[in-house]
C-alpha cells in the first residue's frame, strides 16, 4: 500500500562543507586540504548527475578521508548507494548522517526511503515518528505505516486524531473502513462516537458514522435511533433525511418517506447517485399506491436537470416493463417535452401508441417524426402503419414506399415495410401488389432463418 507523503530530495544538501582540519595549524596547508575536499566533492555531483555513480562513490571517500565527520558526505553516499539499490550500505550512510547531525530533516528522509523502498514498514516507524518532529504531515505516513504493519489500534487513535485536526480525507476513511470492518474494534469506536455525539452535538459526520456501524451490525433500530437525534439536533441534515427515509419505506410510512425524499433531492450536498438510488426506492414503493403519483412526479421534477440520467425516460421504461402503459405513455410524453429530439424516447413511445391501439395519436406523432427526421426511415413506418389501421391505404402506400429506400442493413425493418406494402395494396385491391409484397417479406425472412 502506497505511503502518502515520501520525498525526493534533489540536489545536494550542503551543510559546513568546508571545516578546519584538527591538527594542523598552517594556513596554506588548510587551504589546500580544502580544495581537495572540495574539488572530491563536485566531482562526485557531477558523476551522480550523469549517473556514473561508482566514480560519484570514489569521490565521496575520498571526502571521508578528508573529513571524517562531515555528515553530508555520509548523506551524498547514501543517495548514490541507493540509486544502486545497495540498500544496506545506503541504510548504513543515512544512518550515519543522522547519527553525525540528528537535527537535520533531510538525512531522516534518506533513511526513509531505504525502509521505503526495501518495505521495511517497521523499521521506518521510528523514523517517520522522527520526522513528524519537523513536519506534522508525517502523520498520514505513520498512519499508513500502522496499516502495513497490522497496528490497527494505533492506526485508529491516529485516524481519529487526524479527523478532528484536519477533517476526514478519502484514504483515511478507507482505512477506517478496513479496521471497523473487523468487529473487534466497532464496539470501542461505538462508544467513542456516542461519547463525541455527547460532547459535540453539531458535528453531523460523528452521527454518520454511528449509523453506518449500527447499520452494518444489522442494528436498525440502534440507527434509527441516531437518525432522529441527528434529525432533532441538526434540522438542516441532509444526510438525516437520507438515513431516515430507508426506515420510513419499511415502515411503510410513505408521508414521512415523501418528506425525506423531496428534502433530500432538493438538496446540492446530495450526491446525483444517491437521488437517483431513493427514486427508485420510491418508485417501486408506490408502484400500487395511486395516492403519491403527483408526489412522485414532483420528485422526478427535481431531477430532470440531470445531465447524466434522463429521468423521465427510465421511469417510463419502468413502467413498460410493468405493462402500464398509460404510465409509461405519460412520463415519455414528459421526457419529449424537455427533449424533443430524444429519439429513444420517440421510438418507445411510437411503440406504445401502436401496442395500445391509439392510431390517430400515432399518425400525428409519426408525420412530425418523418418532418423532423427525414432520413430515418423507423418513423415512414410508423406512418404507414397508422395510416392502414385508419384505412388511408393509399397515404400508407405513398408514405411506405418514400421510407423504403432509406432502409440500409436492417432486415427485420424492411420486412415490416413489406408487410404493411402488402396490407395497403389488399384493402385497395391490389391482390398482385399484395402477393409481391408478402412474398418478398417471407423471402427476408427464410433468409434469416437460414442464417
């Protein structure tokens, strides 16, 4: 599991580079043991800068040699060490380095990305606990540590600890999840958070968070509980009326059910999949309860601004699928209003009119199509198919047959063209047009049973 907040150091970190040589007290001598340090020192960040870290390392004892004790030099070789993946002799350099100047934050992030690198996740314990003397983000590396090495209490302390300093992050919730998911550890954040609700009554996500636990133990009277405090103690809770509209549809209190719903999908802190999630619910909680249709519909109007999911037309498709069509009929009309080139919702609807036998509506919304959409030839069809239910045989003909040539590559459609041909022609009378159109339609369809 990736850690959060390693950092690559670039660059050299030079601290006192030139020092004065113990034991020697003539100056020129100083000054030429200085320029061999110096000169050993750049020419080792030359050769790590073009990667020929071998010479990079030559140059830095030489360095040693120099200066026992300059712990950059330590620092330098670690970088070169681990670059190589030598990671026991970079752990032996950093740790060096630190032993040499414990107070500088750069040698501690050397020996991290040892431990980091070779996943050495307790052995950078004590040492990320030594850089959050520098830096406080260091915590969410110890956090992440305490995961990979299975410390789950402290990780939890710590998760918590955070949350309060510095609001709840994506990770962090993830890996409270993961611990809270062992139910050894759900009875002491239980009471953690009753204790938090007590102390601090305005903050919604420790409410969120009993629920949820109450929830996952099968407890909903426990949730339902907090649900309502939550309700009383915050009334402008979104995510009360979330939780408590669950328990209003299972209680089969659909007022209160209703009350919930319109809160919430009014609400802009309400995720779209949520809403979309409690309509359903809904959906199917009143699809025998005539008395919330116009609640209903009202709910769908609060969403009909969703740039994703087109409402209506999956209400309608609900209610098709459960063989109403006077509803399904009804909320695709809606849908066409606010998008009248929605051709789905046009289809669907052209098919309705036609299951439902409602041949002059279907004319009418069948000509517009063809207006509208000259080059598709689904909607001459319609056309042609109301006309010779109204027995206007020869506007069917006459519509049919400007359709015909812009089918391309659908069998099944031009069948349907053929047929209705032949129906035109045999209530005019034309027996020899009628017999060539059946004939070639059964002719498509041996076709395709052959394939």
């Amino acid at each position: 599991m990736a850690l959060t907040n390693r950092i690559v150091v670039f660059g050299c970190v030079w601290l006192g580079l030139v020092q004065s040589l113990h034991a020697q007290t003539e100056p020129n001598e100083i000054a030429s043991a200085s320029d061999q340090f110096q000169d050993a020192f750049y020419e080792s960040l030359t050769q790590k800068g073009i990667e020929n870290y071998d010479k990079a390392v030559l140059s830095l004892e030489k360095c040693q040699v120099l200066e026992p004790n300059n712990a950059v030099v330590y620092f330098e070789l670690g970088k070169n060490h681990l670059a190589q993946k030598e990671y026991n002799r970079a752990h032996e350099a950093f740790q060096k380095a630190t032993e040499l100047d414990p107070m500088n934050r750069w040698f501690w992030v050397g020996l991290y990305d040892v431990f980091y690198e070779t996943k050495a996740y307790e052995e950078a314990i004590p040492v990320v606990k030594q850089l959050i003397e520098f830096n406080l983000d260091y915590q969410e590396d110890l956090v992440s540590l305490y995961m990979n090495t299975q410390q789950f209490d402290k990780a939890l302390v710590l998760i918590n600890e955070l949350n309060d300093s510095k609001g709840n992050s994506e990770l962090r919730d993830k890996y409270r999840a993961q611990i809270l998911g062992q139910g050894k550890y759900q009875s002491a954040e239980i009471d953690r958070l009753l204790a938090e609700i007590k102390s601090k009554p305005q903050e919604e996500s420790n409410y969120l968070s009993l629920i949820f636990l109450y929830s996952d133990q099968n407890q909903d009277e426990k949730a339902l509980e907090v649900a309502k405090k939550l309700e009383k103690n915050i009334p402008t809770s979104d995510w009360a009326q979330v939780s408590l509209f669950k328990y209003h549809l299972v209680a089969n209190e659909g007022i209160q059910a209703t009350k919930s719903l319109l809160f919430v999908l009014a609400s802009p802190k309400v995720e779209s999949k949520i809403k979309h999630r409690m309509l359903n619910e809904f959906l199917l909680f009143i699809q025998d309860k005539p008395q919330f249709d116009a609640d209903f519909d009202k709910a769908v109007g609060l969403l009909v601004q969703d740039p994703i999911v087109a409402v209506n037309k999956e209400v309608g498709k609900f209610y098709q699928r459960k063989k109403n069509a006077a509803k399904a009929i009804y909320f695709y009309t809606k849908q066409l209003l606010l998008t009248p080139d929605d051709i789905e919702s046009l289809r669907l609807l052209c098919d309705l009119y036609t299951e439902t036998g409602q041949f002059s509506v279907l004319v009418t919304m069948a000509a517009e199509a063809v207006d509208r959409f000259p080059l598709q030839p689904q909607w001459y069809y319609y056309s042609g198919l109301a006309n010779n239910q109204l027995k206007n045989s020869a506007a069917a003909i006459a519509i049919l047959e400007s359709g015909l040539e812009y089918v391309v590559d659908d069998k099944a459609l031009e069948i349907n063209f053929y047929i209705q041909l032949g129906e035109a022609h045999h209530n005019l009378g034309n027996f020899s047009q009628k017999e060539f159109y059946f004939n070639k339609a059964e002719m498509l369809v041996q076709q395709a049973q052959k394939k």
